[in-house]
C-alpha cells in the first residue's frame, strides 16, 4: 500500500528524541542515486559553464560524485564574485527544487508538529556554500524563526552534499534549546561588521546563553538529514578545510500556528519584511 500524507515515517523513539532534542538526525534519509546526484550532477554542470564563459584555464573533470565541485576552489581564487554567481544559480535546480518538496518532508512535519497542514517557507531554501576561512556569511547561534516568519512551528531540513568532517566545519547544535523559548536578539554583529542581514544577527548574552547547552556536532554523511526546531538554537562551524562546504537547507512551517496567522506568515530578510517591525519585542539594541 502507498503511504498517505499522515503516514508515519518515525518512530516513537524518535518522535520523542526530536521533542527531547530539538532536532534529530536520519540517516540515509535520501537516496543517493535518485535524489543527491541529480543536484550534484547539475552543480557539476554549472560550474563548468562559469569557468567555461569567463574563459579561465582551471581544470573541469568529467562529473563524481565525491568531486562534483572539482574547479570550484580556482574559480573563487580568480574571483570570489563567481562564487556568488554559482551560490544565485544553484538553488534553482530542478533536482533540488524537487527536493525541497519532497513529500516526506510533509510527512515529517505532519507527524512531528502534530499539523494536518505544513507549508515550505519561501525564500527558505538554498544551498549553502560555505568557503575555507570566510567568516561573512557564517550563520551566529540562532533560532530559525526570526529569519523566516512564517510560523513559531516549524522544521529545518539540513543535509549536505559533501562529507562533513570536523574541518569543514559542521552544524553546531544546543541541546534542548528549543524548551527556553524565543531568544531577544540584537541585529548587529559588533566582532563582525562586515555581515549583514540575517547573518548579522546576534544572541543578546550570546556566550553566557549558550554556556548552558551541551553542543553536538552535526557530523553528517551525503544523503543523511538533521531535522531541526524553529526554536533550537544552532550555528555555522567554521570551516578549516581546503573544500568549501556545499549544504542545503529547506524549511517548513505550519499554517495552524496561532503566531503564524497573527503575522499573515509574511516571510522575513529573504521576504523584504523587517524583523523590527514583526517583532518588535524581540529586538535587544
Ligand atoms: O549551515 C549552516 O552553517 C547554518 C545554517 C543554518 O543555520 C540554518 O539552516 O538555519
């Protein structure tokens, strides 16, 4: 029998680690051949075509898997503004696209919020690409919802696209962050001027906040999956490796969220929307 949207696809002993955690990881959640090496295939691709119009002498292998970005590291080496091209251009692949609404996202959702109607957050999903030794677009610890304004309630789903090793820098995780509630927040990063936007956003008290979790590393192989809290406090790792790290992020929220109708589920950076005059009461400076 095919499985319905409300088919469970967890076990209680997950359901119950997620809502113990505030995040859980699956692995193998994605299959490789059908769902990850389609995007890595066309990232592949896209790259080619980049160092391909700007006529630069940089080596293009034929596509594997495990070297899919081959050339990526010379091309921001010649200019980091290619990487911004690739970064725009990437995340509207239709593997991936297809990716972001996959129905067991859904279903994930359905069963952990306990919703019969989820939705994915617009200008919620992209992939990352997080270069050896940059600190700009490094996500501070941060709670998922003030970025995005759909709803309290609501999922990340994080994966990667390369093995994540303790250099690359993984996901920092706080254990258990998501029970203490929405965190007040100042937009301005003073150790790091230069980010802007949601990647400034900083955690009033952020050392003294964090001190009190117990932190995981989200030590994750391709095709795996971290489900993270809209509440659950994360960051970036810093990445010290020689590769950049290539992640995707998708995110749900739940329309039945009493918050997430009061603000019409406006969206928030990525929406054109401004935090302050969402919340108000969230903003410390
Ligand atoms: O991947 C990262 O480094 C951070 C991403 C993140 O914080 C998020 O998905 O909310």
């Amino acid at each position: 029998m095919n499985p319905t949207p409300d088919s469970p696809l967890l076990t209680s002993d997950q359901v119950e680690q997620y809502h113990r955690d505030g995040f859980l990881i699956l692995r193998g959640f994605y299959d490789l051949k059908t769902e990850i090496e389609p995007i890595q295939r066309d990232i592949h691709q896209i790259i080619g075509i980049v160092i391909q119009k700007h006529g630069l002498p940089i080596e293009h292998p034929p596509f594997r898997p495990e070297t899919f970005d081959a050339g990526y590291q010379p091309l921001i080496a010649h200019d980091r503004r290619l990487g911004a091209e690739i970064y725009d251009a990437v995340k509207q692949i239709p593997a991936f696209v297809r990716l972001v609404v996959n129905e067991r996202h859904d279903r994930l959702m359905r069963q952990l919020r306990n919703t019969d109607l989820p939705g994915v957050a617009a200008g919620g999903y992209g992939i990352r690409i997080d270069n050896p030794f940059e600190e700009k677009f490094r996500a501070n610890w941060h709670q998922d919802y003030p970025s995005q304004l759909r709803s309290i309630d609501g999922l990340v789903y994080w994966s990667s696209l390369v093995e994540l090793t303790e250099e690359l820098g993984p996901l920092q995780i706080a254990v258990g962050s998501h029970k203490d509630g929405l965190a007040p927040i100042l937009t301005r990063d003073p150790e790091n001027p230069e980010k802007t936007g949601a990647y400034a956003l900083r955690l009033k008290d952020e050392a003294a906040r964090i001190a009190s979790y117990q932190k995981v590393q989200g030590l994750i192989s391709v095709g795996d999956l971290i489900v993270v809290d809209f509440l659950n406090l994360h960051a970036s790792g810093f990445n010290r490796g020689s590769r950049s790290r290539w992640t995707m992020q998708m995110r749900y929220f739940n329309y039945r969220d009493p918050i997430g109708q009061r603000i019409s589920w406006v969206g928030s950076f990525a929406a054109g929307k401004s935090l302050r005059d969402v919340h108000p009461e969230l903003i410390a400076d």
